[in-house]
C-alpha cells in the first residue's frame, strides 16, 4: 500500500492565485534579464573571441537563449 508523504496544496483563494501568478510573472522577467546580459556579454567579445569559444556571431542569440532557457 502507497503513502502520501507530503501533500501540496494548490492555491484556493484569489489572493493564492494573485500571488503565484505574481511570482511566476517575477520569475519570467528575471530570466529574460539573464538572456539579455547573456547576449550583451557575448555581443560585447570580439570575432577572435567568439571564435575561440566556437560560437558565431549571427548564432550570438540561439547560444544565448540555450544557455538561459535550455532549449
């Protein structure tokens, strides 16, 4: 026979969902912060550099959005 060892409970009132979709609104904008730094970083080497790290420039964005979103 299976246990329940930790019960989440979903958000339940307005203020509940207020606040999750606070955070995760918060949590979303941070991570697009992270990519636009992460692209301002790379944008900001030189061709020298990027080539040594493998990346082109045109692939500046897709390395970038791989590095923060992990697709």
């Amino acid at each position: 026979m299976t246990h329940a060892t930790e019960i989440l409970l979903a958000p339940v009132g307005i203020a509940d969902r207020l606040a999750a979709r606070f955070a995760e609104w918060k949590e979303q904008v941070e991570t697009r912060a992270l990519f636009r730094k992460t692209v301002r970083e790379l944008n900001a080497l030189s061709n020298r550099e990027l080539e040594d790290l493998g990346i082109a420039r045109a692939s500046v964005r897709l390395v970038a959005r791989m590095a923060v979103y992990g697709n």
